[in-house]
C-alpha cells in the first residue's frame, strides 16, 4: 500500500495502478487498498495515460466497494468527489462529497488538495491557493502537493511566489523532474523566453528525448527563444499525431497546449472544441491558464466559455 502511494505521490501513475491492482487482487476487501485503486486510475485519466471514458467507470465500482465495506473511508468518498468534479461537473455534489471527507479526517492532504482543485474551477484562486497551501503543509515531502501549490500560484498570475515554490521544492528534490514543463511555461507568461527554453531542453532530457533537447540550445536572443519554443511545439503536434495512429489515447487537451504556445488562433480553437466533445477534465484549466490569454477577447473562444457549463469566473478574470 505504501509503495503504491509513493508511486502516486512521485507522478508514476502507472506503476501506482500496477502496485493497488496487485494489492487487491490479493487482498479484495482491503478498503485502503481500494481506494489506493481508485485514486491511481483517476490520476491516469486526468493525466492522458488511459481513457477517461473507461477509467472513470471503474473508479466509481472501487470507490462504491470501498464505502459498502467502510463508509467512514474518506478517501473513496474523495475519489466519488474527484468523479463528480472532473467526469460529471456536478461541483454541488462534489463540495457535498469534500466535505463529508474532511470531516472524516481533517488531516488527510487528498481533501484539502482536491478542495484546493473545486475552488480553481469556480476561478476563486486565492481560496484555491489557500487550500493547496494546507494540503503542502500537511504533507510537505511530497513532491504532489509541492506541484500543487505551485500550479495554483501560477493559475492566480503570482508568477514570483510560484517560481520560488519550484526552485524551492527543487533544491530538495532535484530528481522531481516532472516540474520542468511546469517551469517553461511558467517562464514563457512571465515574458522571459530564453529560461523557458533551459526548462524545456531540461523536460526533454528528463524524458529521454536527447534528439529534441539538442535542438533547444541556448538562445542568443528572446526572439530566437521564441523562435525554439515554437519549434518544440511543433515536434509536440507531430508526436501527438504518431501516437494517435498507433491507437495509442492522446488528450485534445495536449494539441491545444501546442498550438497555443505557437500563437495559432484557429487551431488553438479547433481542438478546444474538440476538448469539449470528449468532456475532457482540463476544461476547466483554459479559463485560468495564461497559455490561452492570447484567445481572451476572441468572440469564439467567450462561445466556447459558455459552452462548457462551468461556474461564471469573477469579474476580475472574466474582463481578463
């Protein structure tokens, strides 16, 4: 059980999933270890490594199983929650769910952070930020939280304090390269080209892709880093598109990013449709994500807003 959080914990969702499955199959009425299932699969669908159209069905079996034996387990109450939110967006029933589990146990960090997450998908980021805070310091050694707050503070443009909780967390762990494409485009909002382009050779290198991190050499100038950025992008698409004809499961939400961070407008667009389609989880990212700034005042993409059923943003992201 221990190893399969660890696994979660250090983003290797897969072999998290392998180690639960392992566990229950040995052990069917061990509650920890369904909701330790549970928690795995839906972190492989919310990260484009399964589909979410299948993973999230079993999730609610484990997360039913693990309360028909332990109603008082309030980490399948979360993974029932993370459902409501990310599959369904029934934020009502998601809060009800939340809360329930925290009441259960206060000091479980999956609470806080997921209420961290409700808090991003009704734009109220300095709650969000709150809660991903208490969750980081409830569990401070995890690289999961660490990633958390961080992210929350770049999605509330507190661009410094969300650089200083990378380096930070870094320094500890400089292992936990799962930041590196966090950092990039972090750098790139914060206007400075050339460090996303040493943040991105760096989640090159970490993921084994030496071919690519040889092509983002150190920038001269910020319009040759912008020029480098855009080709990665390019060899992003042009993976994404290798993968799909392998039948292997790619997230719209991936090709957005790409086209994105090159500036194309149309394409940018075409594949948050297609987001929109296939319900995927990161709806609710675009709204608060500085990526998309540039589609703000595009009369289609405040269409596509209103399309997603999500919660009106306040005023003060709204006008952005």
């Amino acid at each position: 059980y221990l190893r399969g959080l660890a696994l979660r914990f250090r983003y290797r969702f897969m072999a998290s999933r392998d180690t639960f499955a392992a566990l229950v199959d040995r052990e069917p009425l061990y509650v920890p270890g369904l909701c330790g299932l549970a928690h795995a699969l839906l972190y492989t669908g919310l990260n484009g490594l399964t589909d979410p159209a299948e993973t999230w069905p079993k999730v609610d079996v484990l997360a039913r199983r693990a309360l028909a034996l332990d109603s008082s387990a309030a980490s399948a109450w979360l993974a029932r929650a993370s459902l409501e939110m990310f599959a369904r967006q029934d934020l009502a029933r998601a809060d009800e769910m939340i809360t329930r589990a925290a009441a259960i146990d206060s000091t479980d960090p999956d609470a806080a952070g997921l209420r961290s997450v409700w808090f991003r998908f009704h734009g109220r980021m300095d709650s969000a930020v709150a809660y991903a805070t208490r969750a980081h310091r409830l569990e401070p050694v995890s690289g999961h939280f660490a990633r958390l707050l961080a992210r929350q503070l770049f999605y509330a443009r507190r661009f410094d304090e969300a650089r200083r909780a990378y380096e930070r967390y870094l320094q500890d762990e400089p292992g936990f390269t799962r930041l590196y494409p966090d950092m990039a485009e972090l750098y790139r909002a914060m206007g400075r080209p050339r460090d996303a382009v040493d943040a991105l050779r760096r989640a090159r290198l970490a993921a084994g892709d030496t071919a690519g991190a040889a092509l983002l050499a150190p920038a001269a100038s910020d319009a040759e880093a912008w020029r480098l950025i855009a080709a990665d992008a390019r060899r992003t698409i042009a993976r994404l598109d290798a993968s799909a004809r392998a039948g292997r499961y790619v997230n719209a939400s991936d090709y957005a990013r790409a086209w994105a961070a090159q500036g194309d407008t149309a394409e940018t667009l075409r594949w948050l449709g297609v987001m929109l389609e296939t319900h995927e989880s990161y709806l609710h990212h675009v709204r608060v994500d500085p990526a998309f700034d540039f589609l703000r005042g595009d009369p289609r993409y405040v269409a596509w807003e209103a399309r997603t059923g999500l919660p009106a943003l306040p005023p003060h992201l709204a006008s952005r």
